[in-house]
C-alpha cells in the first residue's frame, strides 16, 4: 500500500520506467478523459456533436501522457518533439470554441500525467468537470435580453413603411434600428431590415399582431440567434 501512495508522487526527473508505468499513465489519463467526456456530453448544445471528437480526446490524453514519460527532463528529445510536431498540419476547424478548451484540457491530463502529477490531475479533473457542470445546470452569463433580426415585407403601396416604424417607435423605443431596405424593382414589394432588442428572442405576440395588421404588410420574420452555439 505504501509503495501504491509513493507512486502518487511526481517520479524523479529523467528517471526510466516500465510497462507498469505506462499501463498507469494512460489508465489514468483514459479514466480523467472519461469523467471529461461525459461532462461534455451531458453539457453539449447545438448540432456539431461529433462521436470522433470524443474519441480525439482520449487519444489526445494518452499520446501527450506517454510523449511526457519519454521526454523526461532529456532537452534534445524536447527539442526533437516540437521538430516533429511542426511537420503537422492540423487542417480540422473547431466549430465550437468550447470544443477546443476541452482539447486542451485533455492535454493538461496527459501531461499532469505523463509528469507523475496523477493525484493532482485527478482532483483538477473533478473539479474542473464540476465547474462546468455548474456553469451550465445555472446557465451562467445568459443574456435575457438579445439583439435578434427582424425582417419584413410589404406592399410597395400605400403608407406601409411609415405605419411600421411608428408600430415599432411605440413598442420598441429605442430597441430598434433600420439597418437595411430593400426594393425589389422587378415586383411590387420592399423589405426592410431591422436589429431589435428582444427577451431571449421571442416577439411580442401583441407586436407581432400589430405588425401583421399593417395593411400591406405580407412577411414578418424573426431571425434568432443562439447565445450557446458558436455558428
């Protein structure tokens, strides 16, 4: 038991290791991965979910905990290994900018690792995991009030635009702005285009009823964004 808890201390610099040593390094960095990707599963939004992503991670952990075990306090292998990483070309766009703060945690695990750190990389583990796990069950740093595109299309006759933006001046002061219009030359339509300042974007049923009644007017569309989704 005691040579167990003496293993849980960083290993001395440039010491060798064996089989045993690499059986623990990667079972511990692929049980951190674990608990890791399961926090990223449980807390995943929008549709870039990728099963191969999961799988990057552990692969991830396990090659930087083994590269770490090799290179040791040895300069030159250190050396050798930035010359062999600058060959590669990582050509793989990350949607998610969360995605790739987990790809560098996974290596932070491997190297804690890797180095002999394994009971302080398993406490930063949990605690990061329960961290993110915090962030999202509250839903921290949502805003409840977003700005959203409204467009709308309407007949080209009559006093459409002024009656839409004395509808909006009242509903929405100082929550909107014209930002673009649009006259379609061929047909008998414009379509003008407006940032407004919406609760977590959903309008107004009665803004939108006031909008709809607008004589002339033909489309109302709100385009949403998702605070949560990097697109």
């Amino acid at each position: 038991m005691n040579e167990f808890f003496d293993s849980l201390q960083p290993a001395q610099a440039g010491a060798n290791f064996g089989p045993f040593d690499i059986i623990l390094v990667a079972g511990l960095s692929a049980l951190c991965v674990f608990v890791v990707s399961r926090v990223y599963q449980s807390t995943h939004r929008g549709t870039s979910y990728s099963q191969s992503y999961i799988h990057s991670l552990f692969l991830m952990a396990l090659c930087t905990g083994i590269v770490m075990m090799i290179i040791g306090s040895n300069i030159a292998r250190a050396f050798s290994l930035v010359g062999a990483l600058s060959i590669i070309r990582f050509r793989t766009a990350v949607k998610d900018v969360r995605d790739t703060a987990y790809l560098f945690f996974a290596v932070v695990i491997g190297m804690g690792c890797g180095t002999g750190f394994f009971l302080h990389t398993a406490v930063f583990t949990l605690v990061t995991c329960l961290f993110m796990w915090l962030l999202h069950r509250f839903d921290f740093a949502v805003k409840n009030e977003t700005e959203e595109i409204l467009k709308i299309t309407y007949l080209r006759q009559g006093d459409a635009a002024q009656r839409l933006a004395e509808v909006l001046q009242q509903a929405l002061p100082k929550r909107h702005r014209l930002i673009n219009s649009v006259r379609n030359i061929e047909g008998t339509t414009d379509t003008q285009v407006y940032v407004v300042q919406t609760r977590k974007g959903v309008l107004d049923d009665e803004l939108e009823g006031q909008l709809t009644a607008v004589e002339g007017v033909q489309n109302v569309a709100l385009y949403v964004h998702d605070q949560q989704v990097d697109l």
